[in-house]
C-alpha cells in the first residue's frame, strides 16, 4: 500500500487527525495511554509526611536489597556498574538502533534529542511517514536486539549474571514507552492510521487515520 505524503495527511477530506502534540508532552502521551489520569490535581497533602513515607520505603527497599546481597553472596558494584552500563553504552545503541531501523524504513533525516523538561532521550525521522505497523517495528527493535545480546552475555560471562540481569532489568523499564507505542499499534490495527515528526521546523508529531 503506498503511503500518504504529508500534504495529503493534512487533507481533511482524507484523514483526520487523531493526536498531535509537542515532543516535551510526549511523555503526557504515553501516559494517557498506559492508562494514567494526567490532570489529576495536585495533593495538599504535608509535604514532611511525604518525605518521611519515602524514606522508610527506601529503607525497607534498601534492607530487602541488602539480604539478597548477604544471601546470595551478590557483588554489589555491579548494580551500580548496570546504571552506569545502561546509561552510557545501552542508552547510546538503543537510540541509535531506533535510527538504524528509521534509514532501513527508507527515512532521508534522521535525528535524535533528548527533553530537559522530563530527561526523555529520542530518535526521530524528520518528516518521515510511517504506517503504525512500521512505527511499532521502529520501537520493538532496541528491545529484541538489546536483550537478544544480553542473553548472550548472560551465558557466555556467568560470573557477571548479576550485572547483566540487573541491566536486563533497567533496561526494559527504559523501554516502556516503546513499549506503549507497540500496544499503540495493536489498539489501532484495524484502522488505517500513519504518523510522522516534525521536530526541526515545528517540534510536534501527528497521528492520523483515513476516513
């Protein structure tokens, strides 16, 4: 099936639009779709008492941990080496993997960004008309070749098991707004639906469906 051009997404005699937003409200987007109330109004509750439950689930948090250490004789640098692992060498591939899978889409420009306001790094395909099937790929792919290498490591390197689950572990909850594009995807596979950014001229990306 050929793919809409951007001015034809725009024609309202042809599609409308179901979503667009700012790439700083992405977030807010994957939210609503996990499912999460984004306007609920703030509590007036004491912020003293909210610091004070904090601490002590940080405490029980940090005694389970540390048992689990003791037990099972766990080397625990390597949950802090799983942070550094994930943010300075997995972060930098999973994007670029997202980039990789847009030029093999057939993307002129690709780019990626990071948001100050929530810390979201992405990838994105300027102008890039994608159906939400090949969105859905786009986002799968760090995750399968990621943990795919992982698994690998995991068997041939046993003595660094923990280091490896525990980065498994961070990385899949990096994924979950992958993750919600592909169920994206799934709740909307019976519609005719494409996507596209346009983060250099106007910061936003749109969904559309065909009418």
């Amino acid at each position: 099936m050929k793919k809409p051009s951007i001015d034809e997404l725009h024609n309202p005699n042809h599609f409308s639009l179901v979503e667009s937003f700012k790439i700083e409200e992405m977030m807010a987007f994957l939210m609503k779709e996990l499912g999460a109330k984004t306007d609920k109004p703030k509590s007036k509750g004491n912020p003293v008492i909210k610091i004070l439950l904090l601490g002590i689930l940080g405490g029980i948090f940090g005694y389970f941990v540390g048992k689990q250490i003791v037990q099972y004789k766990i080397d625990p640098w390597q949950f802090l080496e799983a942070f550094g692992l994930l943010i300075f060498v997995l972060l930098p591939i999973h994007e670029g993997i997202h980039g990789l899978v847009f030029k093999i889409l057939g993307a002129e420009k690709v780019g990626f960004g990071w948001t100050p306001k929530t810390l979201m790094v992405y990838a994105y395909a300027q102008k890039f008309v994608m159906s939400l099937k090949e969105n859905a790929i786009v986002a799968v792919m760090p995750f399968l070749m990621i943990t795919l290498a992982l698994l690998i490591t995991f068997f041939a390197l046993p003595e660094y098991k923990t280091l490896i689950v525990s980065t498994f572990v961070l990385h899949t909850y990096g994924c979950l707004g992958d993750f919600i594009l592909i169920k994206y995807y799934f709740k909307y596979r019976h519609k005719q639906m494409f996507t596209y950014d346009d983060i250099d001229e106007a910061g936003m990306t749109y969904f559309f469906e065909k009418d």
